[in-house]
C-alpha cells in the first residue's frame, strides 16, 4: 500500500445535509470494518465525540490506547484522537503496523504551546545562567500531550514523560538525581503537582517561551525547584473557583471532582483530583444517588452520567468545555481512511523519524520504571 495524506473534502454544506452525510457514513464504516475484519483496529480517547468512539475497539486515555495498539495482532491502527497521541502509537507499536489519524488537522492546543525549537533555546539559556551543562542540574519532565520531539528531547537528556496519574512519581524520581524539574508543556499539571509535593509556590516559576530566558531573573531561574512552562489545556482552562462555588451553594453535598490540567485555584477547591480514568473509576465505584460535578472534557462527562444512571452526575461548568480539535474527527473522516484501505491505500499515515521513535521510547520506558 502507498501513504499519502489526504482530508476528506469539506465543501460548505447545510446542516441537514451534514447529517444525512454522517448517518450513511455509519453504514460505510460497518461495510468497511467488515471487509478489513482483524487487519485493522480503531482506538478512541475518551473525549472522542459518541459518533465516532462507538466504533472503537478500545476506549481510554493516549497512553493506555498506544499500548493497547501495540499488543493487537492488527496492522493498521486507526487512532480516533489528537496528532501527538498517534505519534505515541508510532512509538510504541511494531515497526510493521501503520498509525492513521482520520483527520490531520485533529490536533492538540496544549501540544502546540512547547516545540523543540523553544525547548532547545531554552535549554541552552538554563545552560549560561547556571554556567553548566543543564543535565547536571536540571531533569526535563514532559508530560504525554506533546510531540514525539519533546519526548526524544528529554529521552536524549536523561529526562522521562509522565501522565497525569503517575506525574508525582515522575517528580520525585527527578528530583532524587538532579536539583531541578524543567517541566512541560502543561503548566497546571505541573503546578498542581509541585504544591502537592510542598514546593512552596515562589519556588515554581513560570517560563514563558517568547521572551529571553523565559522572562525570569537568573535568580529566579537558581532558586526554582520547578521550571514550569507557558502552557496550558484549552478545555480545562475554562473550569474556575467560582463554579465550584455556585455548585456547593445549590448542592452542599455535591462531589466536585477535577482533572490536574485545571488551575490550581480550582483544584484547590475540589474534593478530589484525577486523571481519566480516575474520574471514571470513582463515579463507577461510588454510592447509587450520590452527587459529582466533574471538570473535564464534556463528551467524557456525558458519558460518565450515562453509564451511571443512578448517581448525579454534571459538568462543573455551565459552559460546554469540549476538545475542539479532537472534534475535527467525524464519521465521515473515520470512513473515508477505512474505505480507503479497502481499496488498498493508506491515507493520513503518522510518521516519526526513527532517531526521534529511538529517544522517545527511552523517554516512554523510564516512565514506567517510575513508581506512581
């Protein structure tokens, strides 16, 4: 089969004719999946929209998808989530599977706020304030939502990637070699994390990558225990202290529970904290008619409240905090990448260099060494 990027067409079209469109794009992927039969599987992260993550064969977080990809005797990977999930599948699949992302422009705003070319300028100007080489003090931390450069960066400079359940193990296995954490791209993950550890909070700086040395003073820069940089998760960005307010005031007996991308103003406040699949554990294992106003992505929310009908279950905000760019797949995406290889050609492949799939993978392996 031949590689090639290609979009399905997006002409302007009204919206009874979209979903004309999607409806029979259902019965496409159906005829399609049928006839690939066990050659190709369908991952879906948990904030993929209910059309298309009903055709996933596994559901879950970027992490636990890409090494579930990588267990399956299947050959074409089909991820239905962002661009840096599927380079993670690249990473940690066989050299003879093939990871296809239904839409490239399905992308990750976090991601996109720390690229290499950033990094490594800030790594050289950390290396002429501390007036060392930056391994000998510093350990760079990369949290899974960024590109599979970031992840070889740190895998070549002895650093690991963590997730949002096991990031406190990735710190203290940090900070038991060097000094400092130079932390990206999340800067809540980050902050949260720290504060829980009992890093004072003036020891937590904030890097912004578009001006010279991040904006901070070299003393700033000597006196930090974390770096942490410019970035953030665009949907957990929106949840804020004063919805957790308004939800206690009406329900003093809610559960206010919240993902670590949330600011810490809001964590702050939250009965409990977690990654995704805590969320979805601790709802499922909680008492019938108990409460829980949740500050995550709204399809995962929708979906906790629907497989548990016997709890309260709301989002946090009044507003409807979805994945935008996660979005951008559609049924009729999904469709055209099956068809297409029913016909024999690959479209919307995800290549990583060999050399970066190489410091990645380190990256990735020390992560799991790290107890949580």
């Amino acid at each position: 089969m031949v590689a090639v990027d290609i979009q399905t067409p997006a002409p302007h079209i009204d919206e009874e004719t979209l979903i004309q469109q999607e409806e029979a794009a259902v019965e496409r992927i159906k005829k399609a999946r049928e006839i690939l039969g066990d050659e190709v599987i369908v991952l879906g992260h948990h904030y993929q929209r209910d059309e298309v993550v009903q055709f996933a064969d596994f559901q879950g977080d970027s992490y636990q998808l890409s090494v579930e990809g990588a267990k399956v005797k299947a050959k074409y990977i089909v991820f239905a989530g962002v661009h840096f999930m599927a380079e993670s599948a690249v990473v940690l699949g066989r050299p003879d599977q093939v990871v296809i992302l239904p839409n490239m422009q399905a992308g990750c705003s976090m991601a996109d706020m720390a690229n290499l070319e950033q990094v490594l300028t800030a790594w050289a100007e950390l290396e002429e304030v501390l007036g060392d080489d930056p391994e000998q003090h510093i350990m760079p931390v990369t949290y899974m939502n960024s590109a599979a450069n970031l992840k070889g960066f740190v895998g070549e400079h002895g650093g690991t990637v963590c997730t949002s359940s096991n990031a406190n193990g990735a710190l203290n296995w940090s900070f038991a070699q060097r000094e400092k954490v130079f932390f990206f791209p999340d800067q809540h993950l980050g902050r949260n994390t720290g504060k829980k550890m009992g890093i004072p909070l003036e020891q937590m700086v904030l890097w912004n990558p578009f001006k010279p040395y991040g904006g901070l003073t070299d003393d700033q820069i000597r006196n930090a225990k974390i770096i942490l940089w410019q970035g953030h998760c665009s949907v957990h960005q929106q949840f804020r202290p004063e919805h957790v307010d308004l939800w206690r005031n009406h329900h003093p007996d809610i559960n206010v529970m919240v993902h670590p991308e949330c600011m810490m103003q809001v964590v702050d406040k939250a009965d409990f904290v977690g990654s995704t699949s805590f969320i979805v554990n601790k709802i499922k294992n909680a008492e019938p008619g108990s409460k829980w106003a949740v500050g995550t992505e709204v399809h995962l929310v929708n979906r906790v409240k629907n497989a548990n009908p016997d709890r309260f279950v709301t989002l946090l905000s009044p507003f409807a905090c979805l994945c935008s760019t996660m979005y951008r797949i559609s049924p009729l995406d999904l469709a055209n990448v099956l068809e297409n290889l029913v016909e024999g050609r690959v479209i919307n492949q995800i290549f990583v260099p060999e050399d970066v799939q190489r410091n990645a993978k380190l990256a990735l392996d020390r992560m799991l060494s790290i107890p949580k």
